[in-house]
C-alpha cells in the first residue's frame, strides 16, 4: 500500500477510519489505544538516535517494526484480515529477556528510574508501554482485542526496564535505588 497524500481532510470534524474503512471518533478508546502504541514506537526512534550498542539497537528495531503490527491489530475490528499480534512475538521477547537478565545481579531493592541518558530513556519507554497496555486494557473491556497484544505490551515494558538497567550497567552507572525513609529522604545518598 502507498501513501500518496498525508493531508486528506477527511478527520477535520473528528472522525477517523479504521482499517477496513470504518469511521469512529478519534477520542475512541481504540483510537486511543493504537495511538498510544504510536507514540510508544515514537519514542522508540528517539531512543534509537542516541548512541547505542549495537545489540540493543537492533533489540529496539526490532521492536519497533513489531509495534507496527501492534498498531495495526488494535487499529482493526477483529472481521478484518490483517497482521496480528502472536505468541511468537512474545517470545521474542522472552527470549530477551531471559538472555538479558543472567548478565545482570539480582534485584534486592526497587530501582529508581535515571541513571546514563538512555537508561533513563528505557526506563521512560517502560512507563508509556504500561500506559499503552492500560489503554489496551480498557479497550478490551468493551471491544474484541486480540489477548496477545496485551501480553506482548506486558512483556515489552518488563523489556524496556531490564534494558535500561543493563544498559545503566554497560556505561558504568550505578542504579539509583529507592530508599524508604519516614523523615523524606530524597531517595540520593550521601
């Protein structure tokens, strides 16, 4: 398919169509929920313009064009014929993780989201993957979406997390870790 016009004025009065040329209002929770997909995969491509390894790099390409097909499944009413969200593609992810995780210590306390820039980008990239899953969520509720988009968006941020702790422990910075006090403590050590 070729996109020869960006601007078609079709969605002036709020409207948009689904794939499958169906029309809803943009404010619909589908809508939303792809749109939030959208600006997950956005950000993506911003992280991806830093200076990377290039395993996580390709970690994050990979994503991306997966998020793709996300899109386009909350972006479908379930009669219509396109790419979907499989169980392969959670295992993708899986596979990730697992290898990821034996090359990092042991969580013993909860991890402040920061560290290098782009630590700190993955652990942002984490929060707007459970916003997307929240709104998948909800778009569940009340339309038909396919089970395994939610658990790859589930899956994907426990990714987007472990990758930004290992990409904190690849520059050689330290974590910042939450600290529990009763007196305020900013959670910086002294």
């Amino acid at each position: 398919m070729r996109i020869s016009k960006v601007t078609t004025k079709t969605g002036d009065k709020g409207l948009t169509a689904l794939v499958g040329g169906s029309r809803v209002s943009k404010a619909s929770l589908r809508v939303g929920a792809y749109g939030d997909a959208d600006e997950l995969n956005s950000y993506l491509g911003v992280i991806r313009s830093s200076s990377l390894s290039p395993e996580v790099d390709a970690i994050l390409g990979e994503i991306q064009n997966t998020l793709f097909v996300v899109g386009c499944d909350l972006a479908s009413p379930p009669d219509v014929d396109v790419p979907r969200t499989s169980k392969d593609h959670i295992k993708v992810l899986d596979g990730h993780l697992d290898r990821i995780q034996t090359q990092l210590p042991p969580l013993e306390e909860f991890v402040l989201p920061g560290g290098s820039e782009v630590g700190a980008r993955l652990h942002y990239a984490r929060t707007i993957a459970r916003r997307v899953e929240r709104a998948v969520v909800r778009l569940s509720g009340v339309e038909s979406v396919t089970p395994e988009a939610i658990a790859y968006l589930n899956r994907l941020s426990d990714l987007l997390f472990v990758l930004g702790r290992a990409v904190n422990a690849n520059d050689g910075v330290a974590e910042p870790l939450a600290r529990f006090s009763s007196k305020g403590d900013s959670g910086e050590s002294s």
